[in-house]
C-alpha cells in the first residue's frame, strides 16, 4: 500500500509558529526545498520496512533547518548521497544554495552510530517540529516550551500511524518526557551532544541488538 502522509502534513502545517520559532517547510523557497527532501526520506525509509522511530526534542540551526532532514546536516549531504539507501548514485535530495552552517555535530554521532544499525534505518523525527531559537538570532537554539511541544505532538502521532511504527526511542530525557505527556512510551536513550557521545552510541547498539 502506498505511503499516505496527508494526515501529517496536515498536523504538521497546523502547529502554531510563535515569533521565536521558525518552521521549516513552508511555502518559501528554502521551505519547500526541505519539505521535497523530507517527504523523500520518509518514503524511502518507509519502503525499506523501518519500524523505529528515533524522536529528538527540536530541530537545531547547524543541520535539519538547511536540509529538511533529521539529524542530517549539509556535511552528510555532501559525504554520503546516498545516507539512507546507501545508493551509489545517491538518494536524491536537494542541497540547501545556502546553509548558515557546513556541519552539526550531533548529526556526525548519530549517523556514526548507526553504521552497525541492523537492518532498516530508524526514522528520525523531532516532537516539536519547528526550530525554536532565541530571538532575535536564528543561528541559536532553544528549549521548546512546554506548550509548542504539546502542539507539537500530532505530527508525530500522524507519523507514528503512516509508518506504522513498532518502537520509539526518545534522544534524552526532555524528548521521552515530551512523548509522555503526549501518550507515547519512548526508551530513552542519552543525547549525543555535552559528551553523550559514547553512551548515546553504546545504548543506541544495544536497542538494535534487543530488537533483532
């Protein structure tokens, strides 16, 4: 059955955008750009069979508010065209003309982690979906308010339900408490960044292993 996203798209151009808070695929150029990449990722990881749902707390300005993509930065862009598939000729996506950064190092810790992923890749998504920063200075990031990720929270539920997803892991403790309050059970695993590397990599392997 083909991949039906309109409940998704319709939940998600339906969270509020306060002034401190830029959504990511609107109707400008750069919107539409990352919207084209991001319903690309989602159908070729929803063709690959994924189950996981890999769920962040926002978006930050380095990686996914230049490309549309979760956890991917224009630096994966550049050194794997084919990140999802593994496709020599690449999967597709756009490059952003103009990135206000070359690399985020979240994303290089989560694709290095899941090198050993058996099986599909898990999607990655964030709870709340816009990029929220300290105004008035866009290349910042903030802590989503509780209430931008509580409306936040149908996207995610819509994409859960288009995917059909088995399992969520939650990106640190803020994400599994913004999916709790939304009435998803998230395994919580430790976020990358201030030195989680290793443990986000070692707890990231050993879910793998657990749902081989």
């Amino acid at each position: 059955m083909p991949l039906d996203l309109a409940a998704f798209w319709s939940a998600l151009d339906a969270v509020p955008v306060p002034d401190d808070a830029e959504a990511l695929y609107d109707a400008s150029a750069e919107g539409t750009l990352r919207r084209g990449n991001l319903d690309r990722y989602l159908r070729l990881l929803a063709d690959a069979g994924s189950t996981v749902l890999l769920v962040a707390e926002a978006p930050g300005w380095r990686g996914m508010t230049n490309t549309g993509l979760p956890f991917v930065s224009v630096r994966e862009l550049d050194a794997r065209p084919g990140i999802v598939t593994g496709a020599a000729e690449g999967d597709g996506f756009a490059r952003p003309p103009e990135p206000t950064a070359p690399w985020e190092a979240s994303s290089r810790v989560v694709w290095a982690a899941l090198r050993d992923w058996a099986g599909p890749l898990p999607v990655a998504w964030p709870v709340y979906p816009h990029h929220p920063f300290a105004a008035p200075d866009r290349r910042t990031n903030r802590t989503p308010r509780p209430a931008e990720v509580r409306a936040g929270a149908p996207a995610t539920l819509a994409l859960l339900e288009a995917l059909r997803i088995d399992d969520v892991v939650a990106v640190g403790r803020k994400a599994q408490g913004a999916l709790a309050t939304a009435g998803i059970d998230a395994v919580a695993v430790r976020h990358p960044a201030q030195g989680g590397a290793r443990q986000f990599t070692d707890q990231l392997a050993a879910f793998s292993a657990a749902v081989r």
